[in-house]
C-alpha cells in the first residue's frame, strides 16, 4: 500500500453620519433632482460606514438608512473594475444592508438614492476601506470546477489556518451556501479545525447541478483573521456507480444505476495486511504509480510499478492492475492491503470510474477509520449532524 471561498457584508459601524458638508448623507435643498416640496419634507440618507473610514471591518454590515421616504435604490461598487456587492432592501424601504462580508484591503463607495414625502429625490455617497487583516485565512475547495462526480463525492472546504473556537465555526458554516438543481438534505461537519466537507444526507441523486459557494472574504473566523477571497465551485454529479467487493469470495461486482455491469476476480489484502471494510469513495485516479513499502513503514519489502489506480484511502489502499497475482485472484487474498485485479478489469475499472463513486468493501477484520481520506460515509447521519458546528441540516437553495 502507498501512504500516501464575491460576497459583501461589512465594515466597522464606526457610527452612522448623517451627511451634510461631509458627503455621507444627504438631504432637501439643492441635494438632488426632480421634484418639488418643502425642505422638511426631504429624505435624509445616513450610510454607515462613514466616509472617509480608512480600517472599516469587513465583517460588520453596511447600511443605509432613509428617515423618511424611502431608498429608491443602493448600490454598493468595490475594485478597479467596479464590482457590484449585493444587498437587501427591507420590505418598508427605509434600509439597505450589505448582503455579506467585505473584502479585506479593498476600497468600497455607496451611492444611495431616496424620496422624500414630497417627492424630492437625494443622492448620498459614502467612501471607506477595508482593513488588512493581521492573519490572513486563504482557502481551497474540492470537487474541481465543472468536474463530473460520483454519487459520494463530498465537498471539502480547506483552510490554510485552523479555525479553533465554535464561534469561528459557525461563522464559517453560515458563509457557505450551497445549491442544488434538485435541492437535497445535507449537512457541514468539521473533519478537522482546518476542514470542513458537506455531504447529502443520502447518496447525490444522478444528474444533480451543484454549486457551493463560500463567501469568505472578510469573515472574520478567528482573533485578527479574516477571510481574504471567496471560493466557488460547480459540478455535476454523474451516473450512480456503487461498486461492492466481497472478500470472503474474492469478488468484485459493479453496478451503473442498479444494474450489474461488471463482475470481477480480485484478491485482497493477505493475513497482516488485511484491507479495510467499509464505505469508500473514489479518491483518485492515476494511471501510472509506483507502489513503496517504504510509506507504509517496511521499506524494503516491495517496490513496485502498477498501472490503472483508482485511490480508496489515504493511507494508500487503491484497485489496481495487478499481472502477478491473476492465479490467486478470486481464490485467495495475497495483497498488501490493495485491491488487485486482472490488467483488462483494472484498465475497465479505471476508465469507468469517476471521482466520488462508491466503493463497499465488506468480510475484512480491518475496518475503515474515518478521515482515511474522505470518508463521509463511514458515519451515520446522526453522527454525521453531530459534526457540524450549527447543529443543523441544510436542504440546498434552487440552484438559478
């Protein structure tokens, strides 16, 4: 065996202005255009932050506010391209307030506009920067962009620090939205204080669209650490491919859909080296490896070049081509822990496969610990819930 996050939300609420000479808020007079009425009668806008604000935090929200009237519309711009950052008008119209998180070191510039009870129409701007945090949490997420996955594929948030208190934790779970084209329970858990993954409560349904989107930028997960970009990815899920071996009879039985497509002669981890039962998924694939006792702690034992490697753990399990052990295959079990299989069936097997589809592997007195890779389906529901720093499933947006 081989052992192998543009959201916006928020700057410091440094107190609302309401703007006279300073240009954050404004109101009747010679404010702005159209229509006529007394001075009393126009609406004044107050935006928080305050213009001028120079380390704005980018987790507070930023508001508008008109107190009388209503907004007509907000728009909230950032970077050299002007960027728009999205928001929400309160039902009464007397608000605005940011949507997400800010990014951090960035300059952001409101322009709101409002009416006034006798129909005057104000413009107010107000413009402020981030602040650059002092840890900087970047991120990375799995499956791929547009990659085409298995049934069991989870989705795996990396974070380049550890996110250590609850508080973080939860802070990072409500950034992430998730969506679905045939929208499905599921949940977040915490595989480590720098990993979160999400999973359907059952197996995806076939031909699901996915999109996970984790607004990060300017989430503040930790004392002076924020979050510098938001993260995105889409993917499909493909045909439901499960994949069941038998240990005890030396067997491998495939199926695309329900229907037994393929049935293969394999041999398994040998007396000492017994592979792992369990729920699987496949991790990755590789055409070409050279198997190393050396990573799983006996160098010397074997060295190894196999072909048509489909990864089912970590620690170095795969299903791969195995020439030298076609006699004992659907006899005995003489591996090292992998899965071996004839050339023909291990090169189908590869091409067949995608990331994320699922593997059982059942009759083995090993079983598959989790986090051996991802495992999302080495724990229940309940344990999977149990996991997650809300406490709480999510049933996926629409996906639009």
């Amino acid at each position: 065996m081989l052992k192998g996050r543009t959201g916006t939300a928020s700057a410091a609420i440094i107190g609302a202005a309401v703007i006279a000479a300073a240009g954050c808020s404004s109101g009747g007079g010679d404010g702005g255009g159209g229509g006529g009425g007394k001075a009393e009668d126009a609406v004044k806008l107050a935006i928080t932050p305050a213009t001028g604000t120079k380390q704005a935090a980018p987790d507070k929200p930023v508001t508008v506010t008109a107190d009388k009237g209503k907004l007509t519309s907000v728009t909230l711009a950032y970077g050299k391209k002007g960027a728009k950052a999205e928001g929400k008008l309160a039902s009464d119209g007397k608000s605005w307030t940011s949507s997400w998180t800010l990014q951090p070191s960035t300059t952001y510039t409101v322009t709101a506009k409002g009416t006034g009870d006798g129909g005057k129409e104000v413009t107010a701007t107000s413009t402020f920067t981030t602040l650059t945090p002092q840890k900087k949490l970047e991120s990375g997420m799995s499956p791929l962009d547009g990659e085409t996955v298995g049934v069991g594929m989870p989705v795996q948030l990396l974070l380049s620090k550890p996110v250590s208190t609850k508080a973080g934790k939860v802070a990072v779970e409500k950034a992430l939205e998730v969506r679905m084209s045939k929208p499905v329970e599921g949940a977040w858990y915490w595989v480590s204080d720098k990993e979160v993954d999400f999973r359907p409560r059952d197996y995806w349904p076939s031909g699901q669209k996915v999109k996970v989107v984790a607004h990060l930028a300017g989430l503040k997960a930790g004392e002076g650490m924020y979050g510098m970009k938001d993260r995105s990815v889409e993917f499909t899920v493909g045909p439901r491919h499960i994949t069941t071996i038998d240990a005890k009879k030396h067997r491998a039985t495939v199926t695309d859909g329900g229907r037994t497509v393929r049935t293969m002669k394999v041999s398994l981890g040998k007396p000492g080296h017994d592979s792992y039962s369990g729920t699987m998924i496949a991790q990755e694939k590789a055409a070409h490896i050279i198997m190393d006792s050396a990573t799983t702690g006996d160098p010397g034992e074997y060295r190894i070049p196999t072909k048509w490697n489909v990864r089912l753990t970590y620690s170095g399990t795969f299903v791969h081509s195995a020439p030298w052990s076609t006699d004992a295959q659907g006899n005995d079990n003489v591996s090292h822990g992998c899965v071996n299989a004839a050339p023909g069936d291990a090169k189908w097997f590869y091409d067949f496969t995608n990331r994320g589809d699922v593997v059982k592997v059942t009759g083995t007195s090993r079983r598959l610990q989790f986090g051996n890779g991802p495992t999302p389906w080495a724990k229940s529901w309940d344990g999977w819930l149990a996991g997650s720093a809300v406490g709480k499933p999510v049933t996926g947006a629409p996906l639009t």
